[in-house]
C-alpha cells in the first residue's frame, strides 16, 4: 500500500506536462452601481439567485449544499463564490491570451445579461465600500470552519475572505526538475508581481495610504499557511519537500463522505496516522493551505490583485512571457540562486511601503521600479505581438500613475463619482 507522501507526490507528478497552457481566475465583487455596496447571497438578485439563473442557461451545478448551489460549470469554466461573494469566474486553460481573453468576455456577458439594472461587476483587490462586519459570509461550511479559525491565527484573515479579490493564473510544468525551477522563479518574483498589479485603493472606506493592501492582509491571515513555506530559496524546493510541507500543515477541516468535519489543529499527518486518509482527503489538504505560490497539479500564482479588463489581461501575460521563455526562466533562475527565505521577506516588507527601495542582494544598482520595468521588457519579448501590447499598455499606465492602485486614489481624491463611474465601467476606457 502506498504513503501518504507517495500519494501526494504521485499527485504532483500527474500535474506534468509538456504543453504550455495558462488557466485564470478573475474575481470580481458584485455591487450596486447607485453606491458601489455588496450585494448578499440571499436578497433579491444576490449570488444565490445569480446561480440558479445561471441554471436555467445550461450551467450545471458543480458544488451545492442543500438548495444553495456555489458552484457551475459550463464548457469547462466555472463560476463560483467566495466567502463574501466575490464572483470567480474560472476560465479553462489556453495556450494563447486572445484566447482566455475571449472566453472570458463571453462568460462574462452571460453573467451581466442576468443581472439587475442596478448592479455590475468590478474588479479591485479590495472592496471600495461595504465594511467587513456589515457582509455576511456565505452559508458554506468550510467557510464558516475557515472564518472562525483563520481569525485566531491572523487579525486581518476576515478581510482576507470578505474583502479581497484578485487574478490567479494556472501555469504547468514538464517535469519535476522544471517545477524545481518555476517554483523557486515564482517566489522570487512573488512580490514583484504584487506590487505591478496593486489595485487596492480604498480599505473599509478610506483612501489606503500605503502600498500593496492585499499583501499587508495576507502577512496578517495566517503565517503557518499563507504567504511561502519555510526553505522554499533554501535549497532544492521539489515535490517531496512541498509533500512535507502539506502533511505539517494543520487543514481546519477535511472531507470525509462529501462532508466536513473541523480537524482541531491536528496536522494532515496527525490525522493520517489516527485513520488512513484517501486520495480525495490528501488532495483536499493541498487546497487547505494559501501560499502565495500554491501547488496542486499545477502551479498557481496567486499574488496579483483583480483588475478590470483589459489590465486583468496583463497579468497571463506577463506570467507567459517569463515562465513559458526559457531563455527568460534561466535567468531569473540564475539570479534566485543568490536568495534566500529572509531576503524574500525583507521585500514582501518593503513594497507595502514603497515601490522604489534598492534591490542590494541582486549585487544590481536598481530599484524595484527598474527591476519591474525590466521584468516587463523581458517578458514582451516571450510574447507575439498582440500579447507584447498588452503588457506594454500596462507598462504605460505604471509608468505615468505608479500603479493601477495609485491613479484610482488620485481619481478618488479629486471626484468620488467619477471614482464611482471608471470602477463600474471598467478599465478599457484608461487614456494614458
């Protein structure tokens, strides 16, 4: 009979492939257009009865407990809730940004048909209006097992699962030396791919005066499960060492027959010992854990807040045009060689209080600004040429504002109506 860890590493393994596609998750908060509030899972038009009108369109339920269905699958994307019913719309993995861009616009439509005159879509890493303590959490157990535990561990883990929103992309890996190196490049760039994409300018109603709001609240969620595993640039990082890491962490729930159960700080080796866990409860565990950088049987970079199309676009591409080069992988490969765990903190610190402190452990005379800048010209050149434009449009704008977080704030600052009106229309209308 095989290990736990045999399992799990089994499972990794089954992740490898030699293809390059990119899947992506754009979540966004459903909000009134009047005065930009949330709207709850159960009033008239909240996301319990966006999804059973998403039913009657041929969406077919994927995840329900009782009458309160939180997820649907149609033409394999998804749309589904988180904890304060931010709406995830999952779309299935292509090789090319014109490609998820389209798929996304047509499940986006379909969303938007069904909605209410008053309400609309918007993407920020965090909520512009409702305060925490006013939404309610959706009637889910885990995410009532998740709310109550994480709030222990970690003072902002409330407006982590209420509050925040952000745009996760999928990448794959051919092999485990290839996940090795994807793996230690993605932490390496973990905090430079949040500061570019920073798109949180308001926190509980108020102009956030500091940078990169979604990653002061993940430092304050959870440090045992959230941000990077402990040795992750210590050494080789591979399948077996990301095993362990799953296996020590503590799951505050399992699955066990479709249900769950609390697991009361007992790790996923603790429970395996006290009665053999399934392939479908080790599986679970790796989503029990939120790491910047997640593995499942891919990698998931999880960092960049939401944004509105057509920046969310950027962040694939970016993504793509490093990770999917390997001339581009290599370097960045070679230059994380000279890093370590503490190195990689000390950055997550600094940009969420600047975007211009100096890299002195790359031995380079650059700022993070300039290394950004060049991370995005490297990028470009892994990239066709309606890929490269993309990025170069949003190089633009965080050339002239900083950041996408930043314009919003001057905006907010000058006319909070006219705040109001680009966050609903979104960000296609950008002049730079």
């Amino acid at each position: 009979m095989k290990s736990s860890k045999t399992i799990l590493m089994d499972y990794f393994k089954s992740g490898e492939k030699a293809s390059k596609k990119i899947g992506v998750e754009f979540e966004h908060f459903l909000v009134s257009k009047a005065d930009l509030r949330s709207y709850e899972y159960f009033e008239k038009n909240g996301q319990k009865q966006l999804m059973h009108n998403l039913i009657s369109l041929g969406w077919q339920v994927a995840y329900a407990e009782g009458d309160d269905v939180f997820n649907a699958v149609k033409a394999g994307n998804m749309v589904s809730f988180e904890p304060g019913g931010q709406v995830e719309i999952s779309i299935k993995p292509f090789e090319h940004i014109a490609d998820i861009e389209a798929e996304y616009l047509s499940v986006k439509k379909e969303i938007e048909g069904i909605l209410s005159d008053d309400q609309s879509l918007i993407s920020l890493g965090y909520h512009p209006k409702t305060k925490i303590e006013t939404l309610p959490l959706l009637p889910k157990k885990r995410y009532e097992f998740m709310y109550d535990e994480l709030h222990r561990r970690g003072k902002l883990a409330r407006n982590m699962m209420k509050g925040t929103a952000s745009t996760q992309v999928s990448i794959d890996y051919e092999n485990e030396k290839d996940f090795i190196k994807k793996y230690r490049v993605a932490n390496f760039l973990a905090p430079f791919i949040a500061r570019l994409f920073d798109a949180s300018p308001i926190f509980e109603g108020e102009i956030y005066t500091s940078k990169n709001l979604r990653v002061k609240i993940w430092d304050h969620t959870d440090v045992d499960r959230c941000k990077m595993p402990k040795g992750t640039m210590e050494g080789q990082f591979d399948y077996e060492a990301y095993c362990n890491y799953i296996l020590n962490s503590e799951p505050i729930l399992m699955i066990d027959d479709k249900d769950s159960y609390r697991t009361d700080h007992r790790t996923v080796a603790d429970l395996d010992q006290e009665h053999r866990l399934s392939k479908e409860q080790l599986i679970h565990a790796t989503t029990m854990v939120f790491p910047d950088i997640r593995v499942k049987h891919f990698l998931e970079i999880r960092v960049a807040d939401a944004l509105p199309w057509p920046h969310s676009l950027a962040v694939p591409a970016l993504i793509k045009g490093i990770f999917y080069n390997e001339e581009n992988l290599n370097k960045y490969f070679k230059w994380s060689l000279n890093l370590d765990d503490n190195v990689i903190s000390k950055w997550n610190d600094h940009v969420k209080k600047s975007y211009a402190f100096e890299l002195e452990c790359l031995h380079l005379p650059q700022t993070c600004n300039a290394f950004i800048e060049g991370l995005i010209d490297d990028a470009a050149k892994g990239l066709s040429s309606d890929e490269k434009s993309i990025l170069l449009r949003f190089k633009a704008l965080i050339q002239n504002h900083e950041s996408y977080s930043e314009y919003l704030k001057t905006i907010y600052l000058k006319d909070q109506t006219l705040f109001k009106e680009v966050i609903i229309s979104g960000g296609e209308h950008v002049q730079f």
